[in-house]
C-alpha cells in the first residue's frame, strides 16, 4: 500500500519535536527525567517514518532484551492504536516471537534488540531486509560504559540508508556528575552532529494527568534534590551516591596548583604515605591508590597506578609487580622525594618517609609479591576488612571533613603500554561521584566499577579508623588555627 493512500493522518506531538525533526542532524540525543515522553513520542516518529519509506527498517534497542515486550514494544503498539486511522493500524503485523513489527507486504520491519552486557559485540549478528532509517536506544544511561553504545552504533551504521538516517538516543542522566552518560550529554553538546534536547514534563503538560502532575508538584515543594533529578534531568551528584559529600570544586585540584601550594609554602612536607591495593578477580583492574599524608593536617591522593586486564592484557602479579609496580613506586618516592630503595641502600642514615601498603586480603598472591619485591621499603600488610557499610563510613567522614584532596594529574601512566592515557576525569573521582547502593543499601551497585575506588577506601580506612590517628590530624588543625591567631596579634602589635 503506498504512503500516500493512508492519509489523512492525524497526530499529536509535543512543541519541542518540531525542532527535532527539521534540524536535520543525523544524531538526537533526548535526555531529561521521567515524563519527558521521550519513549512514546520517538516511537511515533519511527511508526511515521516507516509510513513513509516503504522498504526501510527499524531498529528498537535496550540494554536488556527481556525487557523490551513491556516496554519498547508496548510503545510502538500504543503508538500504531494512537494514530486515527484503520487503515494505518492494519497496515502492520505485531509479532512476539521474536519481537517483530512488520509492514504488510515485507515493506518494512521494526526489529527489537538487547545490546547490553558483558558482550559488547551482540549486534554484529543484525541483518535487517533493508537499509535502516531509523534507530533508537533507549534507557542509555543503563549501560555499563560507552563502549557497548559505540559498538551498537557501529555495527548499526553498516546498514544506514545512504540518502538519510537519523538515530535518537535517550537516556535519564544518573545523579552521579561523573557518569559516562553525564560526560557523553556534554561532548556531544559541543559536537554539530549532534542536536541535544533536554527534555522534561515541562515540555509535554497537555499530555500529562492531573494525577502525576499533582505528584511532581509535591516533589518539588517537599524534596527539591529528588525532583530536579527525577523529573527534571540534572545530575545532582548526591541523590542515591555512595559519597554525596564528595564535590569537585572543594576535593580536586590540580597537579599544578599543586606543585604551587607545596613551593609556597616550604614548611608544608609529607610526613608519611599511605598506599591501598585492590587486585584483579577475573576481568576486573588492579589499582593502587598512594595518600600523601601531610603535616598540616590533610591528606592528597597522588599518582594512581591502574592496570586494566581488558585493555592492557592479562598480566601475573609477578611481571605486574617486578616490571611495573616497582617502577610506579620509584618514580612516586623520587617525585615527592620520599626515599627511593635505592638511595636508602646508598645513604643509610637518610631519612625516610614511612609507607604502608594496606591490600584487599582477597588477592594473597599480590601481598606476597608486593613483600618480596618492595618489602625492604615499605610496610606491607592485607587490610582487616569490616562491613562495607563501616569502611563507607570512615571514608566518608574523611572526605565530610575535607581531610581528602585529590590531585587531577589530567589522567594516569599506563606502565604497561609505556604511555600517558588521558581522562577528562581523575579515576578515583570518577568511581567515588558514580558509586551508588544496590537495593538493599547494603553494598555497592555492581554496575558502577569499583576497583580504584576499593583501592582508596583499604588505606583511607587503614587511617582514619586509627583514632589516634584522626585526633593527630585534628591537633595539627587546631595548633595551625592557634598559630594564625598568634601571629595576627604580634602583628597588630
């Protein structure tokens, strides 16, 4: 049936699609909160676009493939009952297995798909009949990491029509500012490729009941934080976080500024480090997170040493240890002038900076390695672990209590590729602004990576579960308060 012997349609979209569909970007990407009515419009517009391109295809993806007959699915169903006319709602076929929406005659498929997991290559096997028009991922913001989005895409874009496709990407931005969907929202802002909308119930309030409209309006009035990520989009960077103390703008600063404070000020000198090891299980990195800790009372996080088995290769805690540990911790003693080895064998009567290495007790065989290899230095030891829930608690009045820095060094050496691999965002920031609880707020939500953020909570737990080691941090406060106001006095006098 041709395109043209359906009409009249009639249909009914929200203002803000008019610019979506005339800015001509090949790329949308609609993000905002709940109600936005990002899913069912977009499902209109690719039940129109199959309307119109006969001989095109579909392609409808979720991170999960069990969760599409409820909902993607069910949208595109509704949409199709939601366009007044028959002979459009007998145009297509709606089949459940697998999930499948076919124009009559083979002029046309909606093709349902999960993309989500470990296996980032599960839309390789796609074969579409014909040349896709249009593509939709939906609930983005559920992936794991960007890499399963950028394999999707593609694997996808092989089969894009040559004249035209446009792909929409929705998602809800996670409270965590340093998600990977929150920093993919603010790339592709920069990109003309991209047309990026932010879009909320604002949008869409002729369309919206009384009944929810009536919800979102308490949630304001009663808890500002939840509505403006809720409903509104934003990313809060407190609701639902592990660590909602932890702001950029008061625990980062850079290495250069760094630098700056420690050649101002020539009192200021590390008094002892701290370094917590978490290693590998399975695919999982091995890091190890160096505290500086200072004699005005702080605590800054140095250099981190990170391997990921999954971009470096699968390495033994030996060669891990001898070839490329070592070297992190000799050139972490020679930068901040701790006491290299071997300078201590050269100079016996140097003083050194005492170190303790404190190391998930799950990993024996990387403690043993670190012992034979740099026990002549350090203090190295497992951590007696408590409840997640404790460790939490003593990092996160750490961090409350502004006791933490970390230094932004613009991204971490990779010992084993032997190169600098920049990261717009530091990696222990970057995991502790993402952590979130899983439903029984009793532990981390596996889908967040942990590894440098384990490795941080192991030494800041080593050190500030000590009591006495808080309260020397808290008498180095009070006699630096006690000092200032002396020196104020003389001077005024």
């Amino acid at each position: 049936m041709n395109y043209k012997n359906l009409l009249p349609i009639t249909v009914q979209l929200p203002l803000a699609f008019k610019d979506i569909m005339d800015s001509g970007c090949p790329n949308v990407l609609l993000y905002g909160g709940r109600l936005g009515g990002k899913s069912n419009n977009t499902a209109i517009i690719a039940i129109l676009t199959m309307l119109q391109h006969p001989d095109r295809d579909i392609v409808v993806a979720r991170v999960s493939y069990g969760s599409l007959a409820d909902s993607s699915f069910a949208e595109m169903e509704h949409a199709i009952e939601s366009f007044d006319n028959d002979a459009i709602r007998e145009e297509f076929i709606l089949r459940k297995s697998p999930l499948r929406i076919e124009r009559k005659g083979g002029h046309g498929t909606c093709y349902f798909i999960g993309y989500g997991g470990s296996n980032t290559s599960r839309t390789k096997s796609i074969r579409p009949k014909h040349k896709i028009k249009v593509v939709i991922l939906e609930e983005t913001q559920e992936l794991k990491d960007k890499r399963n989005l950028d394999e999707a895409l593609a694997s996808l874009r092989r089969h894009y029509d040559t004249e035209k496709s446009t792909v929409y990407i929705l998602g809800n931005p996670p409270p965590q500012e340093a998600h990977w969907f929150n920093q993919f929202i603010y790339q592709c802002k920069l990109d003309p490729d991209w047309y990026v909308y932010n879009l909320t119930y604002k949008d869409i309030v002729p369309f919206i009941n009384d009944y929810d409209l009536k919800e979102i309006i308490k949630a304001k009035i009663t808890y500002p934080e939840y509505y403006d990520w809720f409903y509104m989009g934003k990313a809060s960077g407190g609701f639902g976080s592990v660590y909602p103390m932890f702001r950029k703008d008061k625990h980062i600063i850079t290495a250069q500024e760094f630098e700056y404070i420690r050649e101002k000020d020539k009192s200021l000198r590390i008094v002892a480090v701290v370094v917590g090891g978490d290693g590998a299980v399975n695919r999982d990195s091995t890091a190890f997170v160096p505290m500086l800790l200072l004699n005005n009372g702080q605590t800054v996080i140095g250099p981190i040493f990170y391997h990921n088995p999954v971009d470096d290769g699968v390495i033994g805690y030996h060669q891990l240890v001898q070839d490329h540990l070592t070297r992190w911790f000799r050139e972490l003693c020679g930068r901040y002038h701790l006491g290299t080895i071997e300078e201590l064998r050269q100079h016996p009567t140097m003083r050194a900076v005492p170190v303790w290495f404190r190391i998930d007790s799950a990993a024996p065989d990387l403690i043993q390695e670190c012992r034979f290899f740099l026990g002549d230095r350090c203090e190295i030891g497992p951590i007696r672990k408590a409840s997640v829930m404790e460790m939490v608690g003593v990092c996160q009045s750490a961090i409350a209590n502004e006791n933490i820095i970390l230094v932004d060094y613009g991204g971490y050496y990779s010992y084993v590729k032997n190169t600098f691999i920049k990261k717009d965002v530091n990696l222990l920031a970057e995991q502790l602004s993402m952590l979130i609880w899983n439903e029984k707020q009793n532990n981390y939500d596996p889908i967040v990576p942990n590894d440098v953020a384990d490795a941080f909570t192991y030494g800041c737990y080593f050190w500030y579960s000590n009591q006495e080691n808080i309260q020397y941090f808290n008498i180095i406060k009070q006699q630096r308060i006690t000092n200032h106001l002396i020196r104020d006095i003389l001077n005024k006098n």
